[in-house]
C-alpha cells in the first residue's frame, strides 16, 4: 500500500513530520521497487534504514513527547516497543529466507499498516499538547 502525506499525519512539530515524511517515502520507495518486481534488491536497505530509524526517530518523539507532557507518551512507547518487535521478526525472515519478493510484499504491508495506524491513532494524539504550549495559548 503506498501512502500519501497529508496533514492528517502531521502532529504539529516539523522535526517529527520531517521524520515521519522520510519514513513515507522510504516505503514507498520499497512499495515502488516491488511493482517494478525489483523488491528483493531494497529488502535490505529498508530494513537497515529501519532498524536505524527505529533508535532515533523513536528517540526523538519520546522525548518531544515528554517535553510537552502528553498523556499519550506510555501508549506510545508501548506502540514503539512493538514495532521493534515486528522489526525484528522481520529481520530475522530476511536472515532466514534472503531477499524474497514474498517477504519484500510482507514488509511493505506489514510497516506500511503499522505507520499509518500509529502515527494517526497515537503520535497525532500529541498535537494538542504541542499547541498547548506554544506562545499565546
């Protein structure tokens, strides 16, 4: 499934949009691959972008979210937790199996199921706090 920005994702800091733009895009870029039936060649430079992407950006939204004080935070590390989870199951697949297109299909769906519902059912949860706390409020 590839996925289109739009500011239903947006949750009102530009760092973490930025970072969640890039996630978007690097999964589609896969999503791309796989139409092309090239998928097996990005397997692994998707996973190692997420498995670094997973130390910093989730990081970062953590501590922006302890900043401004959202109730949302422990939901959201939980949420985080497991995607390390499914990452990893993922990881392990690509270790196992070497870069199929069935497991580059799995990935794609799979990440692309997880972004969308967390960044509009947790992470857009932190736009009010963000606002809360901006000058003139």
């Amino acid at each position: 499934m590839q996925i289109d920005w739009n500011e239903a994702y947006s949750v009102g800091v530009s760092e973490i949009d930025d970072q969640h733009q890039e996630l978007i895009r690097r999964v589609n870029q896969l999503y791309a691959s796989i139409a092309a039936g090239q998928g097996h060649a990005e397997i692994g430079a998707t996973l190692t972008f997420l498995g670094d992407y997973a130390t910093w950006h989730f990081a970062s939204e953590e501590a922006c979210m302890a900043e401004h004080q959202c109730p949302i935070a422990e939901v959201n590390q939980r949420a985080h937790t497991q995607f390390v989870s499914l990452f990893g199951s993922l990881q392990r697949r690509f270790e196992h199996e070497g870069p199929t297109e069935s497991l580059a299909t799995d990935l794609q769906l799979q990440i692309s199921g997880w972004i969308v519902n967390h960044i509009l059912r947790v992470d857009t949860q932190m736009r009010p706090c963000v606002a809360r706390d901006l000058p003139n409020n």
